[in-house]
C-alpha cells in the first residue's frame, strides 16, 4: 500500500463559518492566499497534519469515531487576539479562546 496525506480539523458551525467568509471577503490581504469560502477552502481548525498507509484508514477512523462520540457543544469567548506579521509581508491573526 501507498502513504497518503491527512488533515485532521475542526469546522465551525455554519453561522460561524459564514461570518468568516464574510470577514475574508471583507478584508483581503495581499499574501496570494485564496480567500475562506463555504465550497473548497473553508474555515477550520487544524488539529493534524501527517500521512498514513492507505490500508490503515479504517483503523484511524474507528480511533476517531471513539473519541469523538462523547464530544458536547462547548461555549467559547475571545480572551486574546495577537496580529503576527510575516517577513514576506502580510498578516497573520492568532485567537486565544
């Protein structure tokens, strides 16, 4: 079997998603970076980023299914927000919730 490439993230809820896309509409940076929308490049939490043998999908996705099956709504409120600005020029925003 073959390694692929995997991506683990967390989607915000529909509301919250389109007030993101909204707001990257609203402010365009200059980076090059396709803008956050609702079809191909929407908003997310990155939680993991690897690979993994394609005959072990099944495996990840039982170990996934086990935690996440007790996982409840939580309520969260913006403690911080820190503006990073890159050497190449733009801006990146980092949320503290």
């Amino acid at each position: 079997m073959s390694k692929i490439a995997i991506a683990i993230a967390l989607l915000p809820p529909d509301d919250v998603m389109d007030i993101c896309v909204d707001l990257c509409n609203t402010y365009r940076d200059s980076s090059g970076s396709p803008p956050l929308n609702n079809t191909g490049n929407l908003p997310h939490i990155s939680l993991f980023f690897g690979t993994i043998e394609e005959n072990q999908l099944e495996n990840l996705y039982t170990k996934i299914e086990d935690v996440i099956k007790d996982f409840k709504p939580i309520e969260t409120s913006l403690e911080d927000l820190t503006k990073i600005t890159r050497p190449v020029g733009y801006s990146s925003y980092f949320l503290q919730i």
